[in-house]
C-alpha cells in the first residue's frame, strides 16, 4: 500500500515514485531501524507487549498488545482513543519498544496504557484514505473562517481522526489567541469534533517537512526528536558571519545544525589565547581580525598609519602567547612579521584533473606522423630530410641499381661511362645486373632496344625501367648477339 499523502487510487505514487517509502508527506518519518529484530529471547521469557505506533507525519505513540496479535514493523493497525478509534501503522516492536518507553516516558505505567483493538481490514483502510483526503479542503476552509473573525493565528496542518468523527488543528501563533468562536464555526460548517493545538516554528517545520539549504531533507522531519535551543554564540564561537538570511532555517529560527560541532569548536578554542588584547610592538599596537580554529592561525592587522600597505599578519596561537607574554613584562618585538611563520602549500599527487588537461597536449605526437611522403623512387635531391633505410625485397633492390633519369641533372649510373668516343655522342649505359648478360648496342635510329634507357624524354612509356632479357635454359639469349 502506498503512503496516505503522496499516492492515489490503487497505491500509485503522484510524483515521488518511491513506492510508498519516501521520507517526506508521512511515509518514513522518524523511521527507526530495530538493531533488535534478530537477538533471541531467552526461553522462558515473554515478548514485550507494549509498542510504538506512528501516526500522521511524526506523531507517535505507545500502545499496549493486550490480544497477543502477531505484529509486525509496517502493520496497519486499530487503536483505542477517546472518542472512537483511530488508525495508525506500527513503528517499533519488541525489546526496542522497551527502551524506547524508558528514554521517552519513564514514568509509564502498563495500566494506564490504551489498547491495540485489532489489525485494520480494508473497510477501515478505506476510510483512513477518505479522512486523509478531506484533510487539505477542510484546512484551506479554516483558515477563511479565522480571517473572517479576524484572528492573528496560522493554521497549519490537520489531522481527522480514523473514524472521520474527530479532527485536530495545529496551528501557529505570536500570543494568546480566544478561538471559542472559531471552535464553534468550524463545528458547524465540518459537523465533527474539533481540537485546537498550538505548536511553535520547529514543530511546525517538523510536521510539514522540506528541503533544507544543504539539499537533504529537514533534520526534524526525518530523524531529530528533541528541539534544543539555539543562540548566536554558537555562530560566534564557529567563526561565522551573524547573517540572519544564511543561519536560518525553514521555521525562520537558528538552525539546529549549528550546535552538531559546538562542542568540537569549544575544545579547540581551549589552547587558543585571548583574541581581544592588543599586540603591542615598536611598530605600533595590532589587533585581532579573525581565527582558523582548524588551521590554528590567528589574523592581525595593525592600527592607523602602521597598518598602511602591511595587510594581515597570520600567527600561530603559541607565536600569539609569546608575544602577550613579552608585553607583560614590559618588552615589545620590532616587528610582528619576524614571528611569522611561512604557510607550507602541499601539492596534490595527482595532476591533470577533471577538465585540466591542456588543450595542446596532443600536437607533439601528431607532428612525427605528419612526415610528407616521397614520390617516386629517383635519387634524393640536395636538401631532402634523411629518412632511416627499411629493409626491401630482392627483387626491388635490382631494380634501384638501374639508373633513372632527372631532368636538369646529370643521371647517376651504377658504373662510370666510357670515354668520348671521337666527338660521338656518348650514350648511357645500361647497369648490369649482378649474373645477368650484357646489354646490347644500340640499333638503328629509331629503334629501341631492349633494355635501353633514352635520357631527357618526356614519354613515360620510355623512361619506364625495364628488366634485362632472361636467358633460355640453354643458355641462348632472347636477342640475336
């Protein structure tokens, strides 16, 4: 079954969509975890029968299982009230249920406890979930008729009885408010029972719950019983501004977070001297600014002229206490800077955290893969990087022996040319390979041999490196000799 204040028909969540175990509008307030529920009684001994049972928001009450009925944390059960009955779900069972009665009614007595009726059927759920809809119209209709008779008061919550014949109003006020004619009015118009209950901010804030500045839910609402008081020494001594809009909480009070390390703060501040004595030195009087209780540094600042372009002197308290101690013996240090200490950054082991890795932190890798790739397999011009040699096949490196030819450049050969011949054109001679034949002579113009290499030509079919003839198996060659 979903919770009375935030589901629909059928258990459904509105808007939480926690299935009924959310921790604001009544479902887990002031949840208790029964550490209990596994230890064993001894034999012999009788389960406690008296049990804690929550109502709407963070009402609760103690209730006694006169009938022995199998209980269980989260039963929905039938209590007595005068008048009628109410429903209520129960909180605590057992031997917690026993230390709970001695922390929060010591004085209990068994006897005057009122009784667990019996479990709750669905008629009586049923109507559990009809007296909880009324519950918002019925106080909006309120709070008309006690602005119509002009009562300075806050209606701000109510709660019906299980049996729709009782309702309770909670409400809120500066002083003493005469509501006898309210009382009368609202029994009219509601035809049920009316009881009016004051209460101040904090419980105020309790039963209706919300969001605190630090994003968790109200401490009130979901675990903080008791209401200590809170005054502005408890900002003084934590060395916090006195802002009202930053210390208060929901209910417009100090917030009750502020006393949680009070009694840390107060232990600190023991070995800490006296911040309203004057520092006196050669140099001039200085006085207290501000203290780090958890740095353990205290902040001065000098007075008139010889504070001018010093700024804030940071000392440590035994540094402070020395120095009270030299003026009470009539001595004054020259300078408050000489006792000084230099604060010691440490630096993180770890760099480059989220989102601060530089921007360029990838351009030297991409460089070396940005190396313009040669075209061709001619001889380096002057001037070209040096690139490391790689391995290459056989067959490749017989065809790099060949000479190739360069436009503008003299070809390079594998062997030096022959002499003039007789002021003839000398011709480039081919490379031999290594077991190979002997090239053959040039033919007649316009004939081409095999194997032959022309320079300065500008046809790409004839500047092609070809490989010399192979020879037959008997050892002629392709070409007549």
């Amino acid at each position: 079954m979903g919770c009375s204040s935030c589901s629909s028909d059928g258990g459904t969540p509105k808007g939480c969509k926690n299935n009924g175990t959310c921790s604001s509008g009544g479902c887990n307030k002031l949840g208790v975890f029964d550490w209990l529920a596994n230890m064993q009684l001894p034999s012999g001994q009788i389960p406690y029968d008296i049990l804690e049972i929550r109502f709407k928001n963070s009402r609760k009450g103690f209730y006694r299982n006169t009938k022995n009925l199998a209980l269980q944390v989260g039963d929905v059960v039938i209590v007595e009230t005068s008048p009628g009955y109410d429903v209520g779900v129960v909180s605590i069972v057992g031997e917690l249920a026993r230390i709970q009665v001695k922390k929060k009614a010591p004085g209990l007595k068994s006897s005057e406890v009122k009784k667990i009726l019996r479990i709750a059927t669905q008629e009586d759920l049923n109507k559990w979930q009809e007296a909880r809809a009324l519950e918002t119209e019925v106080m909006s209709k309120s709070r008309t008729l006690a602005v119509n008779i002009g009562l300075e008061m806050k209606i701000s919550d109510v709660e019906y009885q299980g049996d729709l014949s009782k309702a309770t109003f909670y409400y809120t006020a500066e002083g003493r408010v005469d509501f006898r004619q309210l009382i009368k009015d609202m029994a009219e118009t509601f035809k049920i029972r009316v009881e009016m209950r004051q209460i101040g901010s904090r419980q105020e804030a309790q039963r209706l719950g919300g969001i605190g500045s630090c994003g968790r839910e109200l401490c009130c609402s979901t675990w903080l019983t008791d209401f200590r008081s809170v005054s502005t020494s408890a900002a003084r001594y934590q060395q916090l501004s006195l802002n009202p809009q930053k210390l208060a909480g929901q209910c417009g009070k100090l917030k009750c977070c502020l006393n949680y390390e009070l009694d840390m703060y107060l232990d600190a501040i023991k070995s800490f001297p006296a911040n309203d004595v004057k520092l006196q030195t050669e140099k001039g009087s200085a006085f207290h600014i501000k203290t780090d209780v958890f740095k353990r540094q205290m902040w001065y600042v000098y007075e008139g002229e010889a504070g001018i372009g010093t700024g804030l002197i940071a000392l440590s308290p035994e540094r402070v206490r020395e120095i009270v101690q030299m003026n009470q013996k009539g001595k004054k240090p020259a300078d408050l800077k000489d006792f000084e200490e230099a604060v010691i950054r440490k630096e993180p082991d770890y760099d480059n955290v989220v989102g601060q890795d530089s921007l360029n932190r990838f351009d030297s890798s991409f460089k070396n893969k940005k190396r313009k790739k040669k075209k061709g397999k001619g001889p380096r011009a002057e001037g070209d990087a040096v690139t490391p040699a790689t391995p290459k096949p056989e067959n490749q490196q017989r065809q790099d022996k060949k000479p190739r030819p360069n436009e503008g450049k003299k070809p390079q050969h594998a062997h030096p040319p022959k002499a003039d011949n007789g002021g003839k054109p000398q011709q480039q001679q081919q490379a031999r390979p290594e077991g190979g034949p002997k090239p053959q002579n040039p033919g007649p113009k316009g004939e081409a041999n095999q194997g032959e290499v022309k320079p300065g030509g500008n046809n790409k079919r004839r500047n092609q490196r070809r490989r010399p003839p192979r020879q037959n198996n008997t050892g002629n060659e392709n070409t007549g000799a």
